[in-house]
C-alpha cells in the first residue's frame, strides 16, 4: 500500500479507512480487546490474531492486509520471527508493520527495524489514539 | 663513524667551502672587471664616430662659407633684398640666381642636394630648385628644430651653423639631412672697414647617406684606425651597433644591416640617457635597455649641442657570453679539483688511520677476552711504535694471566677436596639424627594429623581433586567421587582431563586451555567464579554449572595441583531467575497497567457514550495514576538494572540539542497540563555528545518530570545546552518550590522526598533524582543542584562530548 501524505483531504482519509486492512497480532485477551474495538471505532479494519501462526494463515488466505501491529512476546513464534518471515516471503514484504511491545529493550528495537519495521512503539507509553495517528500517519 | 671517514668529511667539507667561496669571489671580481673593460671599449668605439661625425661637420660649414662668399651670389641678393628694386626684378633676379646656384655650385660637390637664399623672415627668396620659392623654411626650422636661420641672421662674418641630422623625403626615400646656415654680408664695407651683413642667409642642404655611414662605421671621413676599430667591432659582434641619435624628437640613425631596413629610425633614446647628454653634455656608459627593447651595455657620446648623442652598444647577452662561457670553466674546473681532493683525502686519511684502526680493533678483542689479538702493523715511524708497544704488553698480561690460571686451578682442587669431607661429615650427622628421631616416636602424632586432615578433605562440601606433575590423579574425595560419578580407585593415575570435559559457556576447552594445564604452565592459582560461566561433563553426560579454585602444589618431592570445585546449579539458577526479573516484571507489570491506561482512554474518549462530570473526572484519575505508576516502575526497573550490573551500556554519538528536544515532547502532555513553557537554549557550535541514550533520556526525563511536578501553573523551565572542556553541561532551571535549605543534603537519597514537595505532589516515589544521580555517575559525569525555597530549582548535569565530531 503506498500512503498518501498525512494532510490528505478528509475525503481521500475516509476512503482510506474503508479499505485499510489491520492485522492486529496482539496475545494479551484484554489489550488486543480494546485495541479492536479503538480501531473499529474509529473507522478502520481490524483482523485479530492471537498467536504467529494464526497470522500466517491469515495472510496465506489472502486476505488483503495493509498494516501489521505486532507484539513482541507472544506464546510459540514471537512477534520478531514472524516479522522475519513476512519479509522474507516477497507477497506479503510490502505490508508496513508496527512493532507495538511491553518491551523498552534497545536490542529488541534494533531488531525490529534491522528486520525492516516502520516503526518501534513501546505499548504502555502511549495513549491508543497517538498510535493509530502515528501508523495512519506513516 | 669511523675515523678516517670523520676526517675525509671534515677535510672535504672545507675544500668544498673554500673552493664555493672561491667561485663566488672571482665571479663577482671578473663580472665587475669585466663590465668596465667593455664599457670601456665601447666607449672608445663612440668616440671615435663623434670625432668622425664632428670632422663631417666642420667640412659642411667650411663647404657653406666659402659658398656664401660668392661674389655674385652676395651682389645678386643685395640687389634682390634692396627694398627699391621692383618686385618684377626681384623675380627675375631670383631666377637667374638660382640657375647660377645649379650650374655653378650643386654640380660641383654630389653631397650638396639643395642651395637656398632665405629671407630675414624666414622666407625662401633663390634656391637651386626654384620651386622652393617661397617656402617658409623659418617654419620648418620651428617644427624641426633644424636649420638654425635666426642665429645665422645674427652671425658675425665666417660663422656657420650646421642642425643635427634630419630626415627628409627627396625622390620618395627618406634620408638623412645635414642642413648648414651662413650668413649673407654685402661686397661693400662701411664706413668702419667692415662688411654690411645682407638681411638673407645660404641654406645648405646636404645629402649624408654615405657620410652617415661611414661615421656610424666609426670614421670613413677621417681615415684613422678608428675605422679598422669600429669595423672589427661589428664584425665581433652580432648585435654591435653605432648609431647616432637626436633628443627630443628620438630620430635614430643607424646603418643598414640584416633585419633593419632603413637607415633612419623613429625610435627613442632611453630618457634618462637623452638627459645626461642634454642637461650635462656628459657622456653615458653603463647598461641599458635601448631602443629595441634589448638589454645592452653600451655608451654614449654626447655632441656639445646637447641634443646629439653617439650610441655604441651590445647586447648584454652577447657582451658577457665570454665572461659567462669562463665563469663555466672555472666551475667545472674547481669542481674537478674538489672531487679529486675528496678522493684524495679519503685515500690519505685512510691510509694514514688504518695503523691506528687496526689497533683500535685489536683493544676491542682484548676487551672481549682475545688475549691472542696482536696488531698487524708494519709501518715505521711513530705508528708502527706504538703498535710494537702494544704488542709488547699484550705479551706481558698473557704470560701473567697463564700464571694466575695454573695458581687458580691449584686452589680449586684444594677447594674440592675440602668439600668432599664436608659432605661425608653431613651424612653422619644425619644419619645420628634419624636414630633419634625413632627412638623419640615423633611417628606417632605425624599419624594423627595426618587422620585429621583426610578428615575435612572427606567431609567437605566441595569436591577436591589433586594431580601429579604428569597430570595424574593422586588424591579425590568422596564429593568429587559423588559430582564426577567416578571411584579413585578407577582412575588413579589417569590423566583426568581424558575423562571430564569442561567448557566455558558452550566452548569446550582443550589442551593447554583446561585448568590443570594452564595453571601448571602460569605456575599460578586460577580462580573461576560463577559468572565465568565453566561447566563439567561428566562420561555419563551430566553437566552441571561448577565454580573451580586451582592451587599450583611445590613441595619437593611431590609437585602438582590442587584442584578444589564446587557445583553451583542452585546458585546459578538464583541468578539467571534474578536477572530475568527485570524483564519479567517489566512485562508482567506494563501489560496490566497498558490495559488500564488504554481502556480508561476509550472510556474518555466518548465513544462509549457519554460519562456525567464526576465519572469523567474519576476516570481521569484512573488515567493519571496509571501514567504515573508507568513512570515509577520504568524509573524502579532502571534503578535496579543499573544496580544489578546488568545493564550494559551502549554508547552512541548523539546530537544533544535533537536528543533533549525529543525528550521533552515527550512530556507535552504533562506541560500542557499544567501550561508550562519550556526553551531549549543550545550554544552555538555545541559538539556532539557520547553517551548510552537510554540513560540519557531517563535524566532527562527525570529532571524536567520533576521541574514540571515542582513548578506552578504557567511556570517556565529553561534547558541550557553548553559546551564546558570535554563534556556537555545541561541546565534544567524551573521556577518552581525550589528544596528547603535543611533537606539539600538529603536531595538525592532513595525514597526521600522534601517537606515541600511532599504537601505539593503527595504521591511521588523519591526514586527519580537517586536514579539520576546512579545514571550520570555511571557514565562518568556530575550531578549537582543550587536552589532557593519558593524561587526554583536548579540542576546541573555534565554529558561526555564526543571526541573529534563537532555538533554543528
């Protein structure tokens, strides 16, 4: 998905929500709660997966995502090692990912954008509005 | 350096010296010399046209007077100038009087071009060639400077005045002219015996082509050896030239030759030689750039009227080639002397010193204990004395010394016999000793001190290994039987690093590598700690994590190493749960108070319909406190992170201004809460600082937190950024409560809080500013405050700088 500059006009923001797609990888059953529910509110798409694989299979069926929000520490495959896979499979390695994690770690954020994420976001730092302003933004 | 090389130099450089200022003296003699020979001669070459020139001119006005003293001529112009005669007659008069100037007077002398009778006004009255009747030669004479007609009309009888060379056209060439003026007088005396001047002179003009020519050739007119002198000098020299010149008009003349066509030139003279001749009517020599552009050395002759001058001159670069040719020669000449005295001085002092080498090496063999050395000199004279001196004594401290090795060698064996007794008288004593002892029974209390001992070794919680010298295991207690799952008696003797395998972390160690070895090669006690990370396996595979002391044994009859180990899996266990703490609670902790602060957000927002006033406000708390308890556990973790050692930082070059500026948008939610404004000061040319960003940005996070929580609504918090010797100072400054001078001290203990801040903010955690403090020393700066209770609050913080990046 290529985005338009973030001071598009309100017409070319409402389009935009209606076709952009979110996976959001996201294990804990209460933050992944609100954080669909945030999206859904506020016009957007969200498809909720619990754990990797869950997301792998989503993104095989061909569902047409547009953003990944990943998490970190997640049970099984983490949030970097599917990051890892998704771009490495040249289909998916255009979809801009969000790493949105507990974790504050320099390393694991060096990771993360070695690995080619857009961004770093650490979860308890940031209200859920400047997150979503801050991926519709990229 | 060797001598004879020391003196060879020295001499060489002396020559060298002597023969450079030898070149430079007789150059600069010879130039001098040289310059005043030529100037000299070229001077004489001038003078000898100037007598020319002046002789061809003493012969033009003998020419004119006797001219002038024609009979008819004077009766004829009488005639013509007497203010009676008709105007008719004066024409007539003239025409006759000019048919007699060509037939009479022209015919006779070929360098004669023209004959005028000029009036007192200047005006042509008769000529040769009658249309020049009517000319105004006093005109010309004004333009040209060249007949000299109003001095001729006030000459007295017998005078002639002759203008320095011209060129005038005639027949389409130009050609040098020589015009002489004489005065007309009348056949009739008055009454004094005198004759009556006429109001009219004779204009001569005359051709000097050839005249010229032969002067500039140095004296054709008079036939003197000036002529053979001017001619080999134009023929030594290519660029040798005479010629004459007159000032101010710059009219040369000068003989035609290859490159110049013409004999006459309009060309100036250098005009401070044109001077020298006219204000001084002196003569010039020296050199010059002449009127070809060309440097010259040449001389000039000045003619008494002031205006004519005579050149003789040369080319500089020709003039001095011979000079320049010798100089050539007696350099290389001098070189060839100094090469072969260098030569020459290496060869003598090397045969000269060689005596005194030779004896020189010799009294170094000596100095090594040679006392066979002998000097090989043959040389009579003073050398060869005293390499025969030499020699001589050599032979004297060779006998001496074989005489005190054979005195030497006596007492020796005097010494080794003496030393044979002493040994036997030894091992009687000893063997005396030992029956003592039996009889004494000291056996018997070695026994239990022995017992003693093998009683801890088995009882002790760590295992304990001993090797011999060839690696062989001599002694193992029951806990290192138990840890290695080994009996002693199944490998006594055996080398035990064939059995176990140790590894550091998940590199195996081999060889010389292994504890056993490398202490018995350091010939020092080793220590691994539980942090090294060593692990054994045992031949059944069972690894455990071990902490090892070695001891190197030296008694001496049975030399090896001590080997004492402990098996820490509990301990280790302890401290990896320890470390993963941090990260765990880190997680554990935010993930629950992500959800709180989120889910309070979108209560907030509205979009779950809308809350009364209290309930908004209340959920507002929940918001805040879950920020604030964000702030506690990120502040606790760092603290306890740094504490523990773990945290391993990681420095980077950063832009101090970008950093702090990114920092505090971060707490704009806070600022705006409170509608405190903040200004980021950054010096000019502030370098780039060298610091783990992470803690960085806790400092500062820390301290602009606190100045916001400290400081009054619409307060105002400056940052300033300076560069002070090699580091970066921040100044966080607020307005706020300021610390009350008692509790200063106490500002940066864990959990203390100030009495003010305390009744302001009631639920701060106290660790921020002990965190701060951990950090700033941690990457080795300072952390200092100044403050006034009710004023504000100031803190210092230093930041390495970067060496060598400038953060411009």
């Amino acid at each position: 998905m290529q985005t338009d500059s973030p001071s598009s006009s309100t017409s070319t923001e409402d389009k935009k929500k209606k076709t952009l797609l979110i996976l959001v990888l996201e294990d804990d059953p209460h933050l992944n709660r609100i954080i669909v529910h945030k999206l859904t509110g506020r016009g957007y798409n969200p498809i909720l997966a619990t754990n990797a694989q869950e997301a792998i299979d989503i993104l095989e069926r061909g569902e047409p995502v547009d953003i990944l929000w990943l998490d970190i520490r997640l049970p099984g495959m983490s949030g970097l090692e599917f990051l890892k896979y998704v771009k490495e499979q040249e289909k998916f390695s255009h979809i801009k990912a969000f790493i949105v994690s507990a974790s504050g770690s320099v390393e694991d954020q060096e990771k993360a954008l070695r690995l080619g994420a857009a961004a770093y976001i650490v979860k308890g730092n940031h209200d859920l509005d400047e997150i979503i302003e801050q991926i519709i933004a990229e | 350096m060797k001598l004879w090389a020391k003196f060879a130099a020295i001499f060489s450089t002396l020559v060298i010296l002597g023969g450079g200022f030898t070149v430079v003296y007789l150059s600069t003699a010879f130039l001098s010399e040289f310059r005043s020979i030529q100037e000299t001669n070229l001077l004489s070459v001038a003078e000898m046209s100037k007598e020319a020139y002046t002789a061809y001119g003493e012969s033009t006005t003998v020419r004119s007077i006797d001219w002038s003293s024609d009979g008819y001529l004077r009766a004829t112009v009488e005639e013509m100038t007497d203010p009676d005669v008709s105007p008719e007659k004066q024409k007539e008069l003239s025409l006759i009087l000019g048919e007699y100037l060509r037939v009479n007077k022209i015919s006779y002398d070929p360098r004669v071009l023209i004959v005028d009778v000029v009036g007192k006004d200047g005006i042509v009255i008769a000529s040769s060639r009658a249309d020049r009747i009517g000319t105004d030669e006093g005109a010309e004479e004004r333009e040209k400077q060249a007949a000299r007609i109003s001095d001729a009309l006030s000459a007295k009888l017998g005078e002639a005045y002759m203008s320095t060379m011209v060129s005038e056209v005639d027949e389409d060439e130009l050609h040098p002219m020589t015009h002489v003026t004489v005065r007309l007088f009348s056949t009739r005396q008055d009454e004094n015996g005198q004759l009556i001047p006429l109001p009219a002179i004779v204009l001569v003009h005359f051709i000097s082509d050839d005249i010229t020519r032969g002067f500039l050739r140095g004296g054709a007119v008079h036939e003197n050896h000036g002529h053979a002198d001017a001619e080999v000098f134009s023929v030594r020299y290519d660029t040798g030239e005479i010629y004459l010149a007159r000032a101010p008009g710059g009219l040369i003349l000068t003989v035609p030759r290859e490159g110049k066509e013409g004999i006459v030139l309009n060309a100036k003279v250098p005009a401070n030689i044109a001077r020298v001749c006219a204000e001084k009517r002196e003569d010039f020599h020296g050199e010059y750039i002449n009127y070809e552009g060309t440097l010259v050395i040449g001389a000039m002759e000045c003619i008494e009227d002031g205006r004519t001058m005579l050149f003789a001159e040369v080319a500089a670069a020709e003039a001095f080639a011979p000079f320049y040719d010798m100089q050539r020669k007696i350099i290389f000449a001098i070189l060839g002397v100094l090469l072969f005295t260098v030569f020459f001085s290496i060869f003598v002092s090397k045969s000269i010193l060689r005596p005194l080498n030779e004896i020189v090496g010799v009294a170094d063999r000596i100095a090594k204990n040679d006392f066979t050395a002998r000097a090989d000199v043959r040389e009579r004279g003073e050398m060869g004395q005293l390499a025969r001196v030499f020699n001589t004594m050599l032979d004297n401290i060779t006998r001496y010394q074989k005489e005190s090795e054979e005195k030497a060698k006596e007492l020796n064996e005097k010494v080794v016999a003496m030393e044979k007794q002493n040994v036997f008288l030894k091992d009687v004593r000893k063997a005396m000793l030992n029956l003592l002892q039996d009889s004494w029974d000291l056996g018997a209390s070695l026994k239990k001190e022995k017992e003693q001992s093998m009683s801890i070794i088995t009882s002790m919680n760590e295992g304990l290994l001993v090797v011999n010298k060839k690696k062989e295991v001599i002694l193992m207690n029951p806990t290192a039987e138990k840890l290695l799952e080994v009996k002693l008696a199944d490998i006594a003797g055996v080398d035990p690093g064939t059995i176990f395998r140790t590894f550091q972390g998940d590199k195996e160690l081999l060889g010389d590598d292994k504890l056993i070895p490398m202490t018995m090669k350091g010939g020092k006690s080793i220590t691994v700690g539980i942090d090294d990370n060593f692990f054994v396996q045992t031949p059944s595979g069972k690894r455990f994590p071990v902490t090892v002391a070695t001891t190197l044994l030296t008694s001496k009859d049975n030399e090896g190493v001590l080997l004492v180990f402990r098996d820490v899996t509990e301990e280790k266990a302890l401290n990896d749960a320890k470390s993963n703490f941090i990260s765990i609670a880190s997680h554990q902790l935010r993930t629950p108070l992500t959800s709180i602060r989120w889910y309070s957000e979108v209560l907030n927002d509205g979009s779950m319909g809308p809350l009364n006033e209290m309930q908004a406000d209340f959920m507002k708390e929940i918001y805040q406190g879950s920020l604030r308890l964000f702030r506690t556990i990120d502040t606790l973790l760092a603290l306890s992170r740094v504490e523990s050692g773990k945290f391993e930082e990681n420095r980077a070059i950063l832009d101090a201004k970008v950093f702090v500026e990114g920092t505090v948008k971060e707490l704009e939610p806070l600022l705006n809460e409170k509608k405190i404004t903040t200004h980021i000061n950054p010096e000019d040319a502030l370098p780039n600082i060298f610091v783990d960003a992470f803690m960085l940005k806790e400092v500062i996070t820390n301290l602009v937190a606190n100045s916001i929580r400290y400081t009054n609504e619409g307060g105002v918090i400056d940052i300033d950024l300076k560069k002070e010797d090699d580091h970066v100072l921040c100044i966080v400054r607020d307005n706020g409560i300021g610390i009350p001078e008692a509790q200063k001290a106490k500002i940066f203990e864990r959990f203390f809080r100030a009495d003010n801040a305390v009744s302001k903010v009631p639920d701060g955690s106290g660790l921020g500013l002990s965190l701060v403090k951990e950090l700033v020393e941690k990457w080795g700066g300072k952390v200092w405050f100044e403050s006034k209770e009710g004023e504000g609050t100031t803190f210092f913080v230093t930041i390495p700088a970067a060496k060598d990046a400038s953060g411009a």
